[in-house]
C-alpha cells in the first residue's frame, strides 16, 4: 500500500491561482535513462532536454512501470523545473517529472501531445 493511497482530495479554496503559477512546469524530452542502481527504491537517472532551458537530470522511480528504460527516450513529459535541486545517493536531481500515483504503485508519466516542444511552459 502506498502512502498516496490515503491521499484525499484537498479542500476547495486550499490553494490559489498563485500557488500554482509559482510553479515553472515544462515540457521536457527524454534523451537518456540509465538504471541507478545506488537509489534505495528501484529508479532511474534521466537527462531531460528542455529546449532554451538545457539539459537537466532527475531522479524518478520509474523501473516498475517501465522495465524498459529505452523505452523512455524521446519520449515528451512534463516536469517541474524550479524547485530546488536534490542530492539522491550521489546524485543531483535537478527537475521533477510528473506521473500519476495510482494505487497499485506504478508511476505512469504524465504525457504530451504533439505540437510541444521541449521549454514549453504549462499553464
């Protein structure tokens, strides 16, 4: 059971138009993933190209949904790219992906249609 399980829907009016326009959520391409294996849950370590932005890495746990890590090359997700980077076993994860948290503990990205580009801003 994972703790997002629990998780309930948040009061109507608990945040503002000004919460989430502090974020910076982009579109992003996936240009590589390799396993991490120094991680303490199963992951990988992704380069994500973000057009005029550049290349960031993140941390994602990811190897259960997608065994496959190639799989995920040149594939468009979205992430947020202004929080404060974070050291995860030696390594600097710069951005978030974002993916659904269903039950079941998989992480299904969060995907893009085409016609964005990698530095689109999400709104």
């Amino acid at each position: 059971m994972r703790d997002e399980e629990a998780r309930p829907f948040r009061e109507p009016g608990s945040a503002t138009v000004d919460d989430f326009e502090r974020l910076d959520l982009r579109v992003g391409r996936i240009l590589s993933a390799e396993p991490f294996p120094e991680a303490r849950r199963p992951a990988y370590r992704l380069q994500v190209d973000f057009g005029p932005g550049g290349v960031r890495r993140s941390s994602a746990q990811l190897p259960g949904t997608y065994p496959d890590p190639t799989a995920l090359v040149g594939r468009l997700v979205v992430a947020v790219v202004n929080f404060r980077p974070r050291r995860i076993a030696g390594f600097v994860s710069e951005v978030l992906v974002l993916g659904a948290l269903p039950a079941d503990g998989r992480i299904p990205l969060l995907g893009v249609d085409d016609g964005a580009n990698p530095g689109d801003p999400i709104g």
